[in-house]
DNA sequence: GACTTATGACTGACTAGTCAGTCATAGTTG
DNA sequence: CAACTATGACTGACTAGTCAGTCATAAGTC
C-alpha cells in the first residue's frame, strides 16, 4: 500500500550510516512536535497523537523514546533549559571573576541573553509552560527551585549586596528583591504569549528600560 | 436565538421567593467549588464530576446554572475579576480629578489593591488560570486585552506621560512602558504559586521596593 | 396537579498506553 | 556475491479507562 512511501527517509548525500544508531534522530523529531503541541495546548490537553503525527512517527514509537506522557514533558523542558542555564552560569561567572563586570552590565547582558534566547525564541513557550504547569507538578517546581532559582539568585543577591556596598547601586533593595531583576522578563513572555497580536512589545527595549530605571541616578549625566 | 442565555432560574426582579434564593445559593456553591477545581488542576484536567462532589451538588445541577464546562469556567473569571476592575478603576478616576492625586501615591494605591484583593487572596489563582489559560482561549485573550488591559494600559500611559512633563518622573519610560508598572506583581503570583514553600515571599514588600526605585530620586532626601 | 429544581446513572466520544507483528538492515555462511 | 538468518526499531489496531454532557425520574413547592 502506500506504506512504502518515504517513511524511511533515505539519509541525503551519503552514508547511510547505521539504522540502530540513528535511533536519536526520531527521539528529537519527538520533542520537537512535544514542543508545539504541549506549548499549543497545555500538559493535559495535548494529545500524544497529535505528537505523533506530527512527528512522523507511529505513537507506539513515543514510548520507545519515552517511558510516558510526563517524562516526554520533563524531558522536553530538560533539554530546552539546559544550555540556557549554561549560558547563564557564564555570565554570572564572569560576574566574579578578579577584576569584575559592572553589574549594569552583567544585568545587561544577562537581558540580552534572556531576550535572544527565550524571549524571542520558542523556548519562551517552554518558561511559560513551566509557569503554567509547576503548580501542578511539585517535584517540577521544586527541581527547578533547587537547580535554578534558588542559585541564580543568590548569585545575584550577593552581587548586588556588594554592589550596594561599593554605591554601584543606590540602595539595597535589589540584593534585597532579585526577583525585580527578572519581572520584565516574565512580564514580556505573558505579554507576547496573549497580547502581542494587539499590541505588539518589544521586549529588548522593555528590559533596557527597565535597566535604566534600575540604575539611572547621577552616574549618568 | 441570542436571548436564549436565560440560564439563572432567579428573575432579577424586586421580592425572589425563598425557592429562588436556594437556586443562587447553589449557583455561588458551585463556583467557589469550581474555584479549587480549576486552580488546583487547570482547566483541561479539572473534572465536573469532582466540582459536583465538592459543592454538594449532582454533576446535572451544574447544567441547570452554566451551560457548559467553559461558560463554568469563564464565568469564573468574569465573577472574580469584575469587582477589581471596578477598584482599579476607582483608584484611576481619583487619578483624574481636578486635584489629582500625585503619581506615587496611586501607584502606592494600585500595589495596596493588588496585593490586599488579589496577591494575598484566592484571586491570585484566578490571574494565574488567566494567564495559563489565555493562550488557549483566544476570546478569553481578546476579551481581556480590551476590556481591561488596553483600558488600564493607556490610563496609565496618559497619566505617566503628564508625569514625566511635570517633573514628576524622572523620563517618560514608564509611558513607553507601562508594562513595568504589573511587572512585579505577575512576577509575585508567579513565585507565590510555585516557590512560596522554598522561598516565602513578602509580596508587599516588593512592590514597595519597586516603586521606591521607579520614584526615588532627589525627591526624597 | 402543574411547575420548578435537583438527581445520578448512563452514553458516547476520546485517549494514554500496549503488544503482536512487520520489515529494513546487519551479520553469517558457503 | 547470493542466500539465509537474526535483530530490534517501528508500527497501528486495540484495550481499558476517563469524563463532558444528557435525560428519565424524583422531590419539593404553590
């Protein structure tokens, strides 16, 4: 029948190297069509035959790569949010070394970072995704505590905290509330994921703003 | 076929019959069930048989009050979220007064507002299923944008606008970016859901820090 | 009795997860 | 190289279960 179609897609330009190793090619496929339809529709509303489907594969296929529904969803956030973390550990990194950034631009970059890589990407989809569905999965929420939150900031609060000492910044109040370092951010991802269509944002100008609010005094002028 | 929306068996009229008064009694019974329902396990996984259990009520009596699942859901919203709106916009009307109050000092008003009615209550899981939910339900999105995003947005605008002109603000990016003005409140809802058992967050205290650091400048000392 | 309100068993559509079978390819043999 | 066997990635029809929405019936009220 029309079985034999291009299901197995002939590997262009050359080897067609081992079948059992290429394996992690379907895996990827996998997470990439997890991607729009859990982002489409939520955890409990997308269907693994969409996925499936979408992917080129049979559904059977899925749990070859994946023990079930849920670990496809962690394992689809894992791999999104990883080499972001990376990135950021980086930056931060850079934060302390001898001779340090400015924290204005550690904080730019970190907006720079966040906007090239999330924000204006489909892994915006996935921070939101994580919003969306940590309250409904706590050991989800709690990794992310532990592996992310937790440390970014304390990076971030003690570098504050000594940037309020040295008077890079006016008062403690960032060391004090990190999270205001992030609000813009999250606040463009709801922000593009519902309202873009009426009102679009530019979500690099918004943090840039926001930087300059949070740093602007007599250093400037 | 527009009118056939005549679902609440109470006639708005002057002396309901104690019959009636049970039927809304029931009507509010059902809600506040839904409330938990929805916000423990959003709306694709939040089971009517389970709102039914939880309100004291057979799964049909639902039927008699909301036409469906969805109209449940958004009325929800709707009955949640309308007598905020109408704070809000009695905070912004005094805004407008010949006298008016100074730009702080509402925004002190707004931040009081969000954290006393929303933050703080079980409305912050009604902004949290919005915000989750939007996406999904492009009128709810729509619905939302214009009756009361846009509307407080460029309330907001103008007033920031007058503000930056008068002295009162340091440069007119807040007008540009009223956004900046909820960011930190979103961003409270957000780690309040997820990381409050971590992390307890004083979301009060935040939003005070905020408009520090939006207003400060020579004005204070 | 007539009319309103409430019930909960039932139905039908839908879907996560399974598993017996297929078949392209690798390996082996002469 | 041709023929044969072995492997396991892949398939998709199927099962078992879930849940939104319905409706025949009951209970309450005037």
């Amino acid at each position: 029948m029309t079985t034999a179609a291009n299901k197995k897609p002939k590997p262009a330009g050359g080897k067609p190297s081992r079948r059992h190793e290429q394996g992690s090619g379907k895996r990827e496929l996998i997470l990439a069509a997890a991607l729009d339809e859990f982002s489409q529709n939520g955890f409990a509303a997308a269907r693994l035959d969409d996925v499936a489907k979408r992917a080129n594969v049979a559904k059977g296929t899925i749990y070859l790569y994946f023990k079930d529904k849920e670990s496809l969803f962690q394992e689809l956030l894992r791999v999104q949010i990883s080499p972001v973390v990376g990135m950021l550990e980086a930056v931060l990194a850079a934060s302390k070394d001898a001779r340090p950034v400015p924290l204005r631009e550690t904080a730019n970059r970190i907006a720079d970072l966040f906007v090239d890589q999330v924000i204006s990407t489909r892994r915006k989809d996935i921070v939101r995704l994580i919003l969306t569905e940590g309250p409904r999965f706590p050991k989800l929420a709690e990794f992310y505590y532990r592996e992310i939150i937790s440390r970014a900031i304390s990076a971030f609060r003690t570098r504050a905290a000594r940037a309020a000492k040295e008077g890079e910044l006016r008062s403690d109040t960032l060391a004090r509330f990190p999270q205001l370092i992030v609000a813009p951010a999250l606040t463009a991802i709801m922000w593009k994921s519902m309202f873009d269509k009426f009102e679009p944002l530019d979500a690099k100008a918004l943090m840039k703003a926001h930087i300059e609010i949070l740093f602007d005094k007599e250093e400037r002028s």
